[in-house]
C-alpha cells in the first residue's frame, strides 16, 4: 500500500478504505437467503446480461467502479469521476444467492415480460435491495480489515485507526437499517406475500441507454429542495429508500420506480418527479449523482458534448468530494448544479405509464 501524504488525512482515509474494498471485492459468498446452509452464492447480473448486451459495444459497457488511489486524488483534484469500460459478464454482478434461490426468486423477472404484477414490482426492489446490501456487507468487512491491519502512517497510526473505528458507528446505523428492511423482505418472500409497493411504471420507446438497479435515499427532492426538515426526529433513525429498475425485456425498455407509502421522503421525491412530468433527463443526473450499479451505453456517453459529460462525471464525484471535503456541503451544491444546468442527456419518448398505489 503507498504512504499516504500527511496533508490528505480524510482523503487518505477514504483512498484506504476504496482500496481495500477493490481488493476485497466480491469476496462474500454465502446466500442471502440460507445462509451456510446453502451452496456457495453464485454471481448473478442485478441488471440481466440480455439487457446489457443491447447496450455493449464489443461486450462491454461503462460504468463507475470503486475507485484506485490514484484515481480517487484525481477525482479530488478535478472534481471529475470518470467512467471506466467492464465486460458485460462481470457487470452488474454479485454473489447474492444460491444457485437454486437465484433461480427460484428471480425466474418470474428474468424469464417472462414485465407487465408488472405486484410480484414483478417486489422482485425488482428486492433485487436492487439485496445488492446494495451485498455491497455494505463488503464495506464492512473492509473496513474492519482495516482496522486490524497495521496502517503505515508512523507516528499517525493511532489519529488514523480512530478515524476508521469512528466510521463503524455510522456505517453500522445503515447497516441495520438495511438489513433489517432486507430481512422483513425476506419473510415476505418466504411467506410468498408481496408486500404492496407504490410504483411508477413507464415503458419508453427505445432501449435506454443507461441501465440500472439501483437504490436511492432521496435527501432532496426532484426540484432540488432539502427534504430531511419534513420529518420529526425519531423518523431521522430510519433511511427511507426507493428503487430504481431500468432495463429492457422483449417488449422494450421501461424505467420502474418503487418505494413504500409511507414514507415522507420517497413520497415527496416521487410527487416532485410526477409534477416534472416524468423528466428522464434529470432523473438521469440524479442517478448519476446518488446511486451507483449503472451501466451505459459507451457510444451514448460519446456522443454526448464535453459539457454534459463533465457535469455526469461531476455528479458522480460527489460521493466522494463530500467525504474528503467537509467544509463545503457538496450535496446542496450538486443540487443547485443540477437544477440550474438542465441538460438533455436522453431522448426517451413514453409509451405507456402505470402507476400503483401501495
Ligand atoms: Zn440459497
């Protein structure tokens, strides 16, 4: 591992823990579902590779990965995230279940055209959810193998294991919150119940050209404003999360938003998104800007101009500008960004919306 500068302590930080995560990477292979009572979790495509290949130039997609160390100073420096080719085989992929949960639980999304029925609806968020969870399990074996691995900060050593030990709090608060949300899905699969989501359903007329599975926890709403003072403190303890499906089946492509009624904040980023009038091209920047496990098309990416890619790859930066950099809320300024540079990134025309009510 390469000596970190003194004067990048957060930053060097966050470059350990990114680091370790690559090369953790899918490590964890026991089913989410059975546990060690299963076989081995295979590696299966959260986005189905079918999907993928109509967005691949010579097998392969971009996308955002864990980033090097050198390319996370370059991510400070520029305030650019940039994309990086990945073989469609690998893209998208996890080791989330068994052979037989892998296929028992997702036939019904893989193999038949999305219509969506209740139960198509629950497996896109269920899927979408068991990934990002996957992925936190890994962080946090990472971040524990840091924690035990003897840093070589020299006389830094004990500021910098404090500084991870004081990542464990917080990262196990959304920990068990995502698990616990995981394993009350899990019962509702077991039980064969589907637990009744909203959902927006909208099949465009094209095969998009970003695809995802992906997990939001709106912090802002569609127009940008701050969400988090509509909620009274005690709800502050629960992250409320919605999913986002884009993907394409026989029929063509379609985009699938689902989130619990109940809560305030998915409630209020959906209504804003309504009143855009189901804006493709910013729900994009946002995706771009919060979510990870999207894919796009490299021919798309090209024939953007170099304004809108510098402001995609602003957006995904984020993430870690507001990690390595406390003196600014990056997160409000992504937003006034996103807001005052509205961009046509797609050319998506609907078809056809159906909206459920949970
Ligand atoms: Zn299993």
């Amino acid at each position: 591992m390469k000596r970190i500068p003194g004067n990048l302590k957060i930053k060097a930080y966050h470059a350990i823990t990114s680091e370790k995560v690559r090369q953790i990477g899918n490590s964890y292979k026991t089913c989410l579902i059975g546990g060690n009572s299963c076989a081995k979790a295979i590696s299966s495509h959260s986005v189905p590779v079918s999907a993928l290949k109509t967005i691949a130039h010579v097998g392969h997609v971009y996308t955002f990965q864990s980033p090097t160390y050198d390319e996370l100073n370059n991510i400070y420096a520029t305030c650019k995230y940039h994309p990086k080719l990945l073989g469609i085989k690998k893209a998208s992929t996890y080791y989330g279940f068994c052979n037989i949960h892998d296929d028992s639980i997702f036939s019904e999304i893989e193999k038949f055209d999305i219509h969506p029925t209740n139960k198509q609806v629950f497996l896109f968020h269920f899927r979408a959810y068991s990934r990002t969870l996957y992925q936190n399990i890994n962080g946090d074996i990472a971040l524990r193998e840091i924690y035990n691995t003897k840093i070589p900060f020299g006389q830094e050593s004990i500021d910098a294991r404090l500084k991870i030990a004081s990542y464990f709090k917080p990262q196990e608060a959304a920990f068990l919150d995502l698990s616990n949300n995981y394993e009350r899905m899990k019962l509702c699969l077991e039980a064969k119940k589907n637990p009744m989501l909203s959902s927006i359903f909208i099949r465009i007329n094209c095969i998009p050209d970003v695809m995802c599975s992906a997990i939001l926890s709106p912090v802002y709403d569609f127009e940008g404003n701050f969400l988090l003072p509509l909620l009274i403190e005690n709800e502050l303890d629960f992250c409320q999360t919605m999913s986002i499906t884009i993907s394409k089946d026989s029929t063509g492509g379609f985009i699938l938003l689902s989130w619990n009624d109940d809560d305030i904040l998915t409630g209020s980023f959906i209504k804003t998104f309504i009143k855009s009038g189901f804006d493709f091209n910013r729900l994009i920047a946002i995706i771009f800007g919060n979510t990870e496990n999207f894919f796009f098309d490299e021919r798309w990416w090209h024939s953007l101009d170099d304004e809108r890619r510098n402001l995609l790859m602003y957006f995904a930066s984020v993430t870690f500008l507001s990690i390595a950099d406390l003196s600014q809320d990056h997160w409000q300024l992504m937003y006034r960004t996103l807001v005052n540079n509205q961009k046509k990134y797609v050319n998506w025309q609907i078809l056809s919306i159906d909206q459920i009510k949970g």
